[in-house]
C-alpha cells in the first residue's frame, strides 16, 4: 500500500506542484483494422486463446489472428458469426452448419456432429449465437447444447454425454466459458455451475459445484458468464420484475444482488478494479456509483458491438462493425476509492495503521479500510504546503500537517484540528523532518525579525537543539532536515544545502549547487542525492558532483523499497535503477508484463568490418500490441562480454578499434513500464584487418613461398625413392601373406579338432549314464528269468533310454530349436517318471526321495532334455555322497527370480523350479565358479573318476532352452542344485 500511494504522490506531482487526481479515464485503446493487417475491418466474433492469440471471424471471407506483433489470416468460407477457437495444443476449431471443423494443414476438416446438425436445424438463431464450444485436450472438444454437455472425440469421431440437463440445478444450458484455473463456468436459465479443473478431464462422474441464483429476485437465462482477476464471475441475466436485462455477480461463494443494466444488454464483464462494463449491440457502457454512463471508443464512429472477449489485468476486445477493439489499463489512473477527488492534491502519508492521508485545497483526506473520509479545513486556514514535506506522523499517533508559517494536530479519533502551539509563544513555522526519533520543527519568535530556532518535537513538548549565529548564510526559509545512516545532519534551504559540523556547532554549507533545495536522500552504495531545482547532485563522501540535468523543474524526490529513485518533475516522473534512467509521461500507460522485442537486421548492418574502421549498428524495436510506441522504447546494447550499457533511446551504437576476430553484438529493448527484453537480440559480425596493413602476413607469405618450394624439391626426391622400394615392399607382402594363409589353415584345423573332441567326449558322457541304466536293466532281466512282468517292465525301461539317446542325437546334429519340438509338460509327473527310471539303480546305494509341489504347474519345453539335466545332477549328487545317502527331489512354483542365479532365465517370473538336493561333502567355495567349465572335475583322484562334462552339459542345455541355474552349496553339509524353468500360460495350461 505504502508503495502504491507513493507513486501516486508522485504522479499528483508530475508536471507542476498543485494537480488534479483525475486521469482521463484510465483506459487506453486500439483498433485494427484491415489496414493494421485484419482480412477485414468488420468483426463478428473474437476469441482469445490460452496461447495468447486473439482470433476474430469476419462477416465473410478469411478469419484472421493476432499474436501482438502483426496480423494474420487463414482461409474461411460460410456464413454466421461462429468464432474460432485455439486449444492449448495449437488446434483451431470452428462450428458449422453440420458439426464442427478443425483447421489442419492448411484446410478444414469437417466432422458431422448429428446433435449440433440437429440443434442448428432448430432454431435460425444459431446463426447469430452459435453453439458455444471449449477445446479440451488434443482431438477433444466440449459442445454446449440447450439439454446436455457433449464431449466430441475426433480421433474415434465419437461423441459422449457428460452431463444431462435435466440432472442439474441450472435448467436449460446457455453458455460455458474456460475458468482461470483450468475448469470451466457453464451458465444456464437458473444458475451457475462450476466444471472442476482441467477440462481434458471431465467425465461423466465429475463432480460438479452448482450455484442457484435467488428464487425471490426472479431472474432467468444468464448469458455468457466472465471471470475477473479475483475469481468472481459477472453475467447478464434477464428480470422478470423488471422485464429488462440484470448484472449478476458471484463471488465464488455468493450472489451480489442484481444491478439493472442497460437496455438489451448482452455482455457484461467485471475490471481489475472493480469497475462493471457492459455492451448492447449499439453503445459500450461503464457503470460509476450507481449509474451507467455511456464510453465512447476513439476512432469509432458509430459501431455495432457483435462480441466481446476479456483477458486478466483489465484488458478486453469488441468485435466491431468498424474493426476489432482492444482495451486497456493506464498505468497512471485515478484509484476507484478516489474518483470523487476533484481538488488539487500537494501532499501524502501512510499512518502506522495502514491508511492513508491526502493534503488538498478543501480539506485533510483520509483513505482507511477502502473508505474515503474528508475533513474540511479549520476556519481561517490558508493552506499553502511545500511538496515534501506537509503531513507527518506523531509519536502519539495523531497526524500533523506543516503549512507555510502554520502548523496544526489532527486526532483522527476526535476528528479535531488542533494548532500546534509552543509553550514560550514562539510562532511554530514549520515541520521540516524527523531527528532522533521525534520530529524537527522551525520556530521564531513573535517579535523577531528573521531570526528561528530548530526545535525537536514529539507531539506535546518542545526542546531547541540549534539557533544560527549572525553569519549564518542559508536563510530562514527551511525546507527539509534529514539525518543519513552515518548520522550526519543535512539541512535544506531556500539558498541551498548545509550539514552539521560537530567541531563549530553549526550548518555548514556545502559545494553542491547552491539553489532552491527539494529533497536529499541514499542512493545506496554509501552515495548521496540532493535534489535542487532542475538538476540532482551527487555526493561520494568526499566531492559533490552533478549526475542528472535536464529532468526540468524538480518537485520530489523519493526512494522506493526497492532502492529505486523516483523523481517527480515537469518533465514527468522519473524512475532511476540499475544505472539507468527511466521517463514516465502522459504519453504512457500500460501495466502488462509483455516485454518489446529488440531487432537488428543484416541489410542495415555490416556482416564484415574492418578493425581499423568507425562501424557503426542500427537497431530498432517494437512493443507487444503496440502499446509503447517504437519511438519511445529504451535499448540496452553491449559487445561480446562487455558489461550492458545503461537504457537509452538512442538506437544505433558506434565502436572502433575493433579486434579481429567473430564478435556477437547484443541489443535488447524496454518499454517505459520497465518491461526488459529477457532475451536479447544477437548480431555477429567478423572483424578483419586488410591483408597489406598487416606485416605478419607479409613475413608469412615470404617465408610460405620459401617453404614451398623446399618441400616441391623434397616431395620429387621422395617420389623416386619411394618407386624405388615399392618393389620390395610387394615382395615382403607376398610372401608374409602365404605364411599367414598358412597359418590361419592350421589353426582352423586345430581348432576343428579340438570342438569335435570336447562335443565327443559330452556325447560320450551322456551315452555312458544313458548305458548304465540299460546295463543294469539287462542285469536284473537276467536274474529274474522267471518274472516276466519284471522283465516287460525293464524293457520299457530301456525303451525309454533309448529313446532318450536318439533325442540326444538328434539334439547334437542340429543344436538348434530348429528340429525340436517342444510340448507341453508336468513338471511333478516328469520327475516322477525319473525316479522311476532310476529307482532299481539307487536302491542298494542311495535313496532317491520326491517332494513335489502342490501342485508345480505345467511347461513347455523338451522333457527328454530336462530329465537328461536331472540325470547327470543326480549321478553327481551320488557321487558327491559316496553312494550312501538320500538324495531330494523337489518341484515348485516361484513368483519371484532369486537373487543368487548362475543362470538367469530368459523369461519373466512365473517359474517352475525342480531342486535336487545331497547331503554329501559340499562345495569348496574357492571351486564353486568352476564347476560348469567343460573338463573340470573333483573326482580326478578319487575312486571315482569324473569326466567334468556333466555339468557343463546342464549348462550348455539350459543356457540353448532359455531355463536358469541357482546352486547352493554348505562344505561339510550338501549342495542344492535347482533348475528354473519359465511357467507355461494358466490358458495353456
């Protein structure tokens, strides 16, 4: 607030002391037109995209768009005034007569819609008040129909009903409109709904929020809802009390009461500030107090308003019959609260509650709690204030305002003025600042003739601290005391400046410019500003020095919170920041946040300079919708890494001496609102120096020419020598090429021989366990002569292990999956069948125990091969028990790979898993990463002699099938061997 009042004290101040508080409405225009670029100058509809873009549908031909920098325009053909509409996605959607249509590459696409067809064929009043429409997200769109909510899916070219209107509050549904936060407001005949945010995610299940309108103000049909800068939303509703048009207004928790609106009225939309407009087809009106006045848009002669579209900060558009106008804020207005003020305004104060104080010509003005209080002056009372210095706030919380040669209290609880009166009837003169926590006051005596006292004063008692000597020489018309961080004293005059010298008790004057003083203060960096009639002083602790000229008649000197310096003059208002000076006139006025853009074009400017040259660079801007004129934006320009220059006008920048090299020259420009340009414009350009200014050159040159024929000489005498050894340099070839070829033969064949015997002797160890089992089978065949079933049963046997060895083969000649076929398994009666096979041979040696799973599940796969991985881990846990012991057979399910795995399988969990389990003497770990190669073994000198392929061959036959390993091993206790085999599909199953 405190920040806000200042500026407006400075604006009071801008081009002379006493101003009116009255701007000329606040509002600045512009129209485009067809010669600004629109297809045509007569608008029908506009839109405003969340992209920005401002798109208006003219009453035939082409559609065009604006983006803030110029006008543009796409093909269109139909009638009515259907607007376009641009989603977030950059899609352009339109209605027509059938459904709707979608601007892509360069030509609409049509999509039939049978609702909107059927609503357009119902009523001729379409044409004018179209379906209304709110793109969603991507290929989505929201269709506002009379009796329920569409949501049209052009990607499936289907349409969904999200909402009935007859499951509502609202009745018939009228108009829907994108909320600030990303939902949406749907009007219709008897309220208000609230869409939950963002629409891309509406469906029928959304939670509405629905807002009836009061029963007992009879009011119906609200038209397009507007949603302002605080939430709220302002729509046009007809009365029928009044048979005429009503403003409604929701705050986003209840309803205003309605507010008679101009006759056929059809829009209505709410300002930053408060303020209401409205617009019929004929006339455009702003609501004051209680009353509509009529606004008149510069440069429409006598318009149609056909639409309106509102952006946040005050900013709207109407679509004309003479073209499309845009509205917005001026910086420097008139607040809401003081439009009534219409006196000159010389001073202001912000108490220590927060309101605000204003010193005019008929009274003191108070503005608390949004409230504006005036209290006229006291009888006999001649207001005549100096600008800096005429409200103050005491101590005990009254406020004290110092007139020229009359000083007076005001207790803002009573209400009363009160003159400040000195206890020795000196005549109080004037308050000229703070000093050590109270306030510095100037008085004389009654019967003195020019001499006075500087007094502190705290609201009730007086106490003199200084009284000038006969030689004093900065006169008795005092304007300003200030005290700095460094406690130095600074006494301002009408014959210039002075500061306290401890040494002599007194003011002395200093070296800055002795005239008319206004205003000292920090400038921050242990600097001081003073401020005299038309130029400001500079004092570094030790000289002073003259920093600005030229501002014309100075009247105020402010610093902001922000360590800015604001300086209020004829000229205008000043702005001081970042080493750069910034002017404020009547010819500014807008608060957007929109930056100009810098431009610096290659046809105006040298791509290649000479070093020794003067280059000079040309440069331009333009403002976002035209809302600083190109004349009155400010540049800032720097070269490579230099440190930017200060904010000017100017618009061409001159270097010399350049050095050689690339450069990259940069510019970027700023309105006067301090709008700066984030992103700078680039221009690299090459500096050269000519090649006979430079002796380096030369010297090269010379020396190259020296060098070149040196190495012409040394390139020939190369040349023959090398012809020379090319002969022998072929000879060496040939005949390290046959030693090679030679070479690489025999190890070909080495290496031949060595894969066929390690597959022979793996082949020759599955055929020999593979053996066994018919061995034995044949031995006890003849010892049970006698039992034929026996013997039946161990022929199948070794049928099985026959059978078993041609799958082995047959594996072996092909290796791939190429002649397998793989079949469907369980897992349980796979094992089974193995322990069967093995039982008789186990039976006088090891015992052979099955745990199964309940149940495993099933696989796919070869069971031929999988029992053969059983086989050899069985032997090998026979072995490794010494052929004493049992050995565990497990089967399982596992939904989850352990972490532990030699092998990870090729597909994902679920798997099968078949265990056997030893209780022999373990693995060393030292030998546990070895067991899989081919060849290694631990039985090389025991009684029982290992071939060290039988594992190896699990490996390689689970690794080709895609299974996984996992062994787990205790020395002096087992090992566990487990085979992880991927699950087969429950439907397989």
């Amino acid at each position: 607030m405190a920040r806000k009042c200042w500026v407006l004290f400075l604006a009071a101040l801008l081009l002379n002391f006493p101003l009116r508080c009255r701007s000329e409405g606040g509002s600045r225009w512009r129209v485009y037109r067809a010669a600004d670029g629109l297809a045509d100058s007569s608008v029908v509809a506009v839109t405003v995209s969340p992209r920005g873009n401002v798109w208006a549908k003219h009453s035939s031909g082409p559609a065009s768009w604006l983006e803030g920098f110029q006008a543009r325009s796409i093909p269109f053909s139909g009638g009515g005034n259907y607007p376009l509409y641009e989603s977030r996605s950059g899609q352009i959607w339109c209605i027509y007569a059938d459904g709707v249509m979608e601007y892509r590459r360069d030509q609409w696409v049509q999509y039939p819609v049978s609702e909107i067809h059927a609503e357009n064929q119902s009523s001729g009043l379409r044409l004018v008040r179209p379906v209304p429409l709110l793109p969603a997200e991507r290929d989505h769109l929201l269709a506002v129909l009379p009796d329920r909510l569409l949501e049209f899916d052009s990607g499936q070219n289907r349409t969904i009903v999200l909402r009935q209107a007859r499951e509502t509050k609202l009745g018939r549904f009228n108009e829907m409109v994108e909320a600030r936060d990303g939902g949406a407001w749907l009007s219709g005949s008897d309220g208000l709904a609230k869409l939950p945010g963002p629409v891309r995610r509406l469906t029928p299940e959304s939670l509405w929020q629905s807002f009836p309108v009061e029963p007992a103000w009879r009011v119906q049909n609200l038209d397009r809802p507007f949603e302002d800068d605080e939430g709220g939303v302002t729509v046009v509703a007809d009365s029928a009390l009044s048979g005429g048009k009503v403003v409604l207004y929701f705050n986003g928790q209840t309803w205003a009461t309605p507010v008679p609106a101009p006759e056929k009225t059809r829009y209505a939309w709410r300002d930053v500030d408060g303020t209401i407009w409205a617009a019929n087809r004929s006339a455009l009106f702003k609501r004051r107090a209680s009353d509509w006045e009529t606004v008149p848009v510069p440069g429409l002669r006598a318009p149609q308003y056909n639409d309106v579209a509102a952006e946040p900060n005050g900013v709207f558009w109407l679509a004309t019959t003479e073209g499309l106008a845009r509205h917005s804020r001026q910086t420097w207005r008139v607040p809401p609260e003081l439009v009534s003020v219409d006196a000159p305004v010389f001073s202001m104060l912000e108490d220590r509650k927060g309101g605000t104080w204003f010193a005019g010509t008929n009274g003191l003005l108070a503005l608390r709690n949004g409230q504006l209080q005036t209290f006229k002056w006291p009888v006999g009372f001649s207001p005549a204030f100096q600008p800096s210095s005429a409200l103050y706030n005491s101590p005990d919380g009254r406020i004290i305002i110092s007139s020229v040669g009359r000083v007076f209290l005001f207790d803002p609880r009573t209400s009363v003025f009160l003159p400040v009166v000195h206890p020795a009837g000196r005549e109080v003169r004037a308050i000229l600042g703070e000093f050590k926590t109270n306030l510095c006051a100037q008085t004389v005596a009654p019967d003195s003739s020019g001499g006075f006292r500087l007094e502190t004063f705290d609201g009730e008692n007086f106490d003199a601290f200084f009284e000038p000597k006969a030689d004093w020489s900065l006169g008795n018309e005092l304007v300003f005391l200030r005290t700095t961080e460094n406690e130095a004293v600074w006494l301002g005059s009408n014959l210039g400046l002075g500061v306290w010298d401890n040494k002599t008790r007194t003011f002395q004057q200093t070296t800055a410019a002795q005239r008319h003083s206004v205003e000292l203060l920090e400038a921050g960096k242990g600097k001081i500003w003073y401020a005299s009639e038309d130029v400001i002083s500079e004092f570094n602790g030790r000289t002073w020095s003259a920093t600005r000229f030229g501002l014309g008649q100075i009247h105020a000197m402010f610093k902001a919170r922000d360590g800015s310096i604001w300086v209020a003059s004829a000229g205008g208002v000043w702005r001081f920041a970042d080493g750069s000076w910034m002017a404020n006139s009547v010819q500014e006025g807008l608060p957007v946040t929109d930056p100009p853009v810098a431009s610096i074009t290659s046809a105006e400017n040298p791509k290649r300079v000479y070093d020794s040259e003067e280059v000079a660079f040309n440069f331009q801007g333009r403002d976002k919708w035209d809302c600083t004129q190109p004349d009155r934006l400010l540049f800032s320009h720097r070269l490579d890494e230099a440190p930017w220059s200060p904010y000017s006008s100017e618009r061409s920048a001159t270097f010399t001496n350049l050095a050689a090299g690339r450069h990259r020259f940069a510019i970027r420009a700023m309105d006067r609102n301090w709008n700066e340009e984030l992103e700078p414009e680039i221009y690299e350009f090459i500096s050269v120096v000519p090649w006979f200014r430079e002796p380096r050159l030369i010297g090269i040159a010379a020396g190259g020419a020296i060098v070149t024929l040196f190495l012409a000489w040394l390139a020939v005498n190369r040349h023959l020598r090398l012809l020379r050894s090319y002969a022998v340099v072929e000879k060496i070839v040939a005949q390290r090429t046959k030693e090679l070829e030679r070479a690489n033969q025999e190890l070909l064949h080495s290496q031949k021989m060595r894969a066929l015997g390690t597959l022979a002797a793996g082949i020759a160890h599955d055929f020999n366990s593979i053996l066994s089992i018919i061995k034995g089978s044949a031995q006890i065949i003849e010892t049970n002569l006698d039992d034929p079933e026996k013997i039946r049963t161990r022929v199948d046997r070794i049928k099985t292990m026959v059978e078993q060895g041609s799958g082995i083969v047959k594996a072996m000649l092909g290796f791939s999956r190429a002649g397998k076929e793989e079949k469907l398994c369980d897992v349980n009666q796979l094992v089974s069948e193995m322990k069967k096979l093995l039982g008789d041979q186990f039976q006088h040696e090891a015992a052979l125990r099955l745990e199964p799973g309940t149940p495993a599940g099933h696989i796919r796969g070869l069971g031929e091969l999988i029992q053969q991985m059983l086989l050899n881990l069985i032997l090998n846990a026979a072995d490794a028990m010494g052929g004493h012991g049992q050995i565990v057979l497990r089967t399982g399910r596992l939904e989850r790979a352990p972490s532990n795995l030699v092998l990870a399988p090729a597909a994902q969990p679920p798997l099968i898993y078949i265990s056997v389990q030893d209780h022999g003497s373990g693995i060393a770990p030292e030998v546990l990463p070895r067991i899989f190669e081919p060849f290694f073994t631990t039985k090389a000198f025991s009684t029982r002699h290992g071939t060290g392929l039988g594992l190896s061959m699990v490996y390689e036959i689970a690794k080709e099938m895609g299974y996984g390993l996992m062994v787990e091993s205790t020395q002096g206790k087992g090992s566990t061997f487990t085979i992880l085999i991927p699950a087969a599909d429950d439907s397989e199953s």
